[in-house]
C-alpha cells in the first residue's frame, strides 16, 4: 500500500534527522507526494507509488523539471527501494534515535 511505504519514508527521513513533509501545492498537479529537508540545506523530492503504480505525464514532466534545475527527485514504490534510498543518500547521516522501522544506520 502506498501509505506503508510513505510512513515508512518518513520514519527512515526523521531517523536520520530530517524532516519529511507532506508537498502540497494547490491548483497544481504533478508535484512529488513528499519534500525531504536535510541539516546541510538538502532538500530531495520524493514520489512514492503502490507497486502496481504509474507516474502520470504531468508528474514525469514535473521531475524532469525539477531534476533539471538540480534537484534529487526520486520515485519510491517498495519499502526495500525506501532503504536503497537511505543507502544512497542518508549515509553520512547519524540517526537521532532508532525509528520503529527497526533500522539504525
């Protein structure tokens, strides 16, 4: 369900002491579901879909805009892609305590 896999990003995001918020802009379409928020004046955009999900059009030209302008956009559909992605970006990243995910980097 796509809800498990975004309560499950958030958790990972706030354990490594971020902040992961709901990315609403209204009367527009396409934007990303979340906005992660780092210490180091990061900020990724991140997408998260069921695993039977597509991403529309509009929000595919919405990440290639934003990836243009230097953005990290991600797509997540897997709790186990949740876990590539603080693999990969999360890192250098001390959790502030252990999330209930059970995961301590």
């Amino acid at each position: 369900m796509e809800t498990d896999v975004e309560n499950y990003l958030v958790e990972m995001v706030e354990a490594h002491g971020g902040m992961c918020e709901k990315f609403v802009t209204p009367g527009k379409v396409g934007p990303p579901d979340r906005i992660a928020s780092y210490t180091d004046a990061r900020i990724h955009f991140i997408e998260t879909k069921t695993i039977s999900g597509t991403l529309e059009s509009w929000q595919k030209r919405d990440h290639a805009r934003r990836r243009k302008l230097g953005f990290v956009v991600v797509v997540l559909w897997t709790k186990e892609q949740v876990d590539e992605y603080a693999n990969k970006y999360l890192h250098n990243f001390s959790p502030r305590y252990t999330c209930r995910c059970g995961k301590t980097r």
